[in-house]
C-alpha cells in the first residue's frame, strides 16, 4: 500500500528534473491523442498508463502563508486560487436545482426582478414558444426600466455563437432584433465568431457543419447579483424534457461581476449584431475571420486574462483586508472581526477553457485534480457525450481513484434520430465507449472503473461534471460544474467555463450528493451485454470514419 501511495511522488519527482515542464505535457498530450487512433492502440498505451501523472501539471501551491486570522489550510483545494480568483461564499447563498422546469421558472423570475443587469451567455436562443416567453420576459422587464420614475441603469448582454445562432431563416437573431430595435441602448447581442473559420474553408463547409470547427459553448446566466451556472441551452428541451445540471449562487456580487466581466470580454472578441440584422466588429478590434488570426488570438488572450488576472487581484486585496487588516491585532479583535465577516464555509473558483486563445485553465485544474485523487477516493463524472480526451482516459485508466462513469445511452443522446449523418453520431458513441470499456476490462480494471448508462422515457441526457468524495467520505467535497464535456472539443475548439465548488458545508455537500444520486439512479451499468443489444451493432462505414472525426462532435 505504500509503495502504492509513493508511486505519483515518484513521478511528480521524477517530472520536476526534466526541463520543459509543461511544453513535455502538452506534447504528451498530443502524441497521445495521436496514437489513440490507431487500431493498435491497446497494446501500445498499456505502457504509456505508467506516464499518465505525466500527462497533467502538478498542483500548484498556494503562496500565501498560514495564519491564525484566516481559512488558511481549510481544505487541499486551495491551490486552485494560485490560477484563478477565489470567491468564499456562505453555503446557503447556493443551490442546486434538479430539474429544467425548475431551471426555467427561476430565469423567468430573476429576469422579471432584475433591476441592473441580465446577462446570457449560451451556445444559442430557441425559436419556440418557451424561448419566446423568456424574450418577452425581457422586453416586460426593459419596458418597465423606462416606466419607472428615476432613470434606469438596466443593462441586458445576450453573447451566442454566430453559426449556431444564425443557423436557418428564424434563428437566434431574428429572435432578438426586435429587442435590440427597441431598446437600442439598453441591449447588447454578440456572437462569437471562431478564428480557426476563415478563408476557404469558411466558404466551403456548409451550415451545421461549420459548427464542428469551434463554438461559443459557455452558459452562465446573470441577473443583478445572482448566477446561474449550468450546462443548458436557452431553448425549449432544455426546459422540459433535456437532463442537466444547474447551480443557482444567490446574492454573490462579487462572482455576478466577475461574470459579467467575462462575458463582457468575450463579447468585446466577438460580432456585435445591429438592428438591420448585420454585424459589426468592436471598434479598434481585430475581425475574428477576416483579420490576421495571430493578432486577434493576442488580442483576446489579452483580454479574457485580462479580466482573470484583475479579478483574482482584486479577491486576494479583499483576503487580506477581511483577515490581515492593521486594525486586526489580538485574536480577540480577528474574533471581532469574523462577526462583522463569518468566514466562508464554500469556495468558488471560475475555471476558463479557450484553446484558440491559448486559455487552458479548465484543462490543467482538471487534470490535476484527477492525477491528485488518492486510493480509496470516489469520482463521479458525467457527460452527455462520451468521447474523452486521450490524455483524461489515460489518467482515469493510470491513476488511483474509484471512478464511476455516466453517460447517454444511445437512445437519450441527443443526435438520436437525427437526419444525415448526424443520425450516426450515436452509434459512433457507442464505437468509443465499446473500445474504452474493452481497454478498462484487458487492464483488469472492472472494479475500480466502471461505466453506466443514463435512460429515461422520452428524455435526451446532457448533464456533465464530476463530484469528487474523499476517502472515506459519504459526501463529496468538490463539484464540477458549467459546460465542458470533458472531450476533444472542449479542451481543444470551443469556449468554455464551469465552477469548481469546494465546500465544508454538510447541507450543501448533502445537496451535491443527492444530485449525482437522483441522476446515477436512473442509469445502468456497462457489462459485456450491453454491446450485444438490439441496435448496438455499429456499422463498419462508422467504425472506420469514427477515428476521423471524433475530435469534431
């Protein structure tokens, strides 16, 4: 057992002699998912698991040193802060929602009771009757802003992605002009344009496809103080019948205006659209695909971080004011001090993913979190679409951990049905789960991995995240949650952004135990039947193509 606990020692060791750190990981990274296409691959990566605490950073430590005026030390966690800001927050300002028709009840009132600001940020808007609802939500709540007696401050920021919001002749936009025709200086809509789409390639891939380059994919939805953070669209299966996560943090002004700040740097890099239904570049910006791509990529990286390096400033300056003020000296007046300011009992850390940008945050604090969970832990992760990364499969296969994976089974998986060749993406999900379940049983790992499949009568699944449960704990600690799905796409083409929340607090803890719960309930588990189904056999035209493509869906 304890040359089993020295085992990542050694390698994180053994790491920090070589030079090049973290140029070393990446290029792992990449060989790795290079190789991972090969038929062969079983037999050549078996090796490569020893590597796997290779393929991610180490964890960061945190700088600041231990005092007896704050939460220094409360938990292993707190090296996340040393890349991103830090918000404490007391546990009773979150919780969780189970259900989309919860979810969009609450965005209907906090947008009728926003009196500052509304920001959304999602992939796309709908164009049924629900999302309609939600627009008039909006023009209910502007036109009251312009009723009321002192003049309103009322700002409404709507970011999308420009292909997934211009997709067909009623879309997102035309959703939208009518609100930002009428409240013209009161609305912002901007779409988000990828760089890697330009030239002929962005004259040749036609719609829908074009979508697989790279997306706009962050949801947060703001509302004066308050966050909702989830990995749901605005549109009307996710608000009925669509499985997700959701998290709504109340009266945070200090995360709402990190946020808002985020958003508000991404739609800066973004197309901004105008009442006659064009777009128009931010001035002094660089265009997106008409531009030259390394200087916009600067200039976004510049910005976002921007935004990430002040605001982490910012909650380290208020760290030190809250608990090493220089009106702080005895203990007694810290005491006096922790009534006017409780400590924290959760933590909050917004992590940022955006490889065109060269922003892998989301990346490293994944990795390592994973490379760092000790014998006898228990991560729970979940995505709508199975289809890690080489680098995530290899640290799930090579490190210590229990894991239990839940995903779409394929008739919840939402391309189920779908025309052309989107109609076969979920059989070439079940290519990619049947070769992982096939690497987990030929290394012997049955009892330590194990899979299961989300099912539910007339429901599509697209719930993503992790819970992760110390050893020896019932209630898990940490959560994952926004909008990566862990695969290709996230880590590597689109934006992304979720939570990490770290708390000491047992309701809430008990709260994120009963989510995994209520959605692991209603899956079951992978064996070497599930494959022999009626409807899993996968065409040979899929498995050969399935390689080709994974890295776009």
């Amino acid at each position: 057992m304890a040359a089993a606990a020295a085992g990542p020692v050694f390698w994180r060791r053994l790491l920090g002699l070589l030079p090049g750190r973290p140029g070393l990981a990446a290029l792992l990274g990449r060989l790795s998912d290079r190789f991972g296409r090969n038929r062969d691959r079983r037999r050549r990566r078996s090796p490569w698991l020893l590597l796997a605490p290779l393929l991610s950073p180490t964890a960061p430590q945190a700088t600041a040193p231990p005092c007896c005026l704050c939460p220094e030390g409360v938990h292993r966690f707190q090296w996340i802060r040393s890349l991103v800001p830090e918000f404490g927050v007391c546990s009773s300002r979150v919780r969780v929602l189970s259900a989309p028709a919860e979810f969009f009840e609450l965005m209907k009132g906090q947008i009728k009771a926003a009196r500052r600001r509304v920001v959304m940020a999602s992939l796309y808007l709908g164009t049924g009757p629900l999302e309609q609802e939600l627009v008039d939500c909006l023009e209910s709540t502007l036109e009251k802003s312009l009723q009321a007696k002192s003049p309103s401050d009322l700002k409404v920021s709507i970011l999308l992605d420009f292909m997934r919001g211009s997709r067909g002749r009623k879309n997102s936009r035309t959703m939208l002009l009518p609100l930002l025709r009428r409240f013209p200086g009161q609305v912002r809509v901007s779409l988000f344009h990828t760089p890697n789409l330009r030239g002929l390639l962005r004259l040749l891939v036609p719609e829908r496809f074009n979508e697989t380059i790279g997306l706009q994919h962050i949801k947060v939805y703001l509302f004066d103080d308050s966050v909702i953070l989830s990995g749901a669209n605005l549109s009307d299966s996710y608000f009925t019948n669509r499985q997700d996560r959701y998290v709504f943090l109340q009266d945070c002004p200090d995360l709402a205006d990190f946020f808002t700040e985020l958003v508000d740097a991404v739609g800066d890099v973004s197309l901004q659209l105008q009442g006659d239904d064009t777009v128009q570049v931010v001035e002094g910006m660089v265009h997106p695909y008409k531009g030259d791509r390394a200087a916009y990529c600067k200039a976004a990286n510049a910005r976002v971080m921007g935004v990430i390096n002040s605001a982490r400033t910012r909650q380290q300056m208020l760290h030190a004011q809250t608990f090493h003020g220089d009106a702080l000296g005895p203990q007694e007046d810290a005491a006096a001090a922790g009534d006017r300011r409780p400590a924290p009992d959760t933590w909050i850390y917004p992590l940022v993913q955006m490889k065109p940008f060269e922003i892998q945050i989301d990346e490293a604090v994944t990795a390592t979190l994973l490379t760092e969970a000790e014998c006898g832990a228990r991560v729970y992760l979940t995505t709508g679409y199975f289809n890690l990364t080489q680098a995530y499969m290899d640290l799930v296969l090579g490190t210590r951990a229990e894991y239990q994976i839940l995903l779409a089974s394929p008739e919840v998986n939402g391309f189920f049905g779908a025309k052309g060749v989107a109609g076969a993406i979920p059989a070439a999900y079940v290519h990619i789960e049947r070769q992982f379940y096939r690497e987990v049983c030929c290394l012997g790992q049955q009892e330590r991995v194990r899979l299961q499949e989300y099912w539910r009568r007339d429901w599509t699944f697209h719930a993503k995240g992790l819970w992760l449960y110390l050893a020896g704990s019932s209630l898990p600690c940490l959560t994952l949650i926004g909008s990566p799905n862990f695969g290709y796409r996230s880590v590597h083409r689109d934006l992304e952004a979720q939570i990490a929340i770290v708390t000491e607090s047992q309701a809430l803890q008990q709260q994120l135990h009963q989510e995994q719960v209520q959605l692991y309930v209603r899956s079951g588990a992978v064996s070497p039947a599930t494959f022999q189904q009626p409807g899993r056999q996968v065409k040979l035209w899929v498995k050969m193509v399935t390689p080709l493509i994974k890295n776009f869906f």
